[in-house]
C-alpha cells in the first residue's frame, strides 16, 4: 500500500491567481507554487499517494504518467527538504 501524504500543521497558505502562497509559522518561511503545485498543495490539504497526485495531474494537464509522476516526485521532495509534509 501507498503512503499518503498530508501536509503538515503550522503552514498558513491561501491561493492567489492560480498559485499558493504559503507562510510556515513555525520558522517564518515563505514559500510559493506554480500552478501546477498549487492543485498538487490543494489536494495534499486532505492527502493522498504519490499515484492519486500523478492521476490528478494527468487528468488536469493532459500530460503522460511518466511525466506526471516525475513533477510529483519532484515537488514531494521539495515539501520534504522544507519539511512541510506530516
């Protein structure tokens, strides 16, 4: 079974023109998406696996698995390196 992730508690965020801006309050850090990663951040509000997130952006964007799976892998890393996920 997949894991789910889930962002974390103590991030502040709020779209804005198909982007999120995000503030974590516990080290005061901004940060900000495109819009591919807001509707990934969206989603992560209420969790989900690395595949329901490629699915999403495949139905979203009209790109291949491979490459959704690739953004994905890519952004869950970043969340991790800041340590925004739960």
């Amino acid at each position: 079974m997949s894991d789910i992730f889930r962002l974390r508690e103590g991030v502040e965020w709020r779209p804005v023109e198909k982007q999120v801006l995000a503030l974590d309050t516990n080290t005061s850090t901004f940060f900000n998406t495109n819009r591919v990663g807001a509707l990934l951040w969206a989603a992560l509000t209420e969790g989900r696996t690395r595949e329901q997130l490629a699915d999403e952006l495949v139905a979203r964007f009209k790109i291949d698995l491979q490459t959704a799976e690739r953004d994905v892998d890519a952004f869950l890393k970043a969340l991790a390196r800041h340590n925004l996920l739960a």
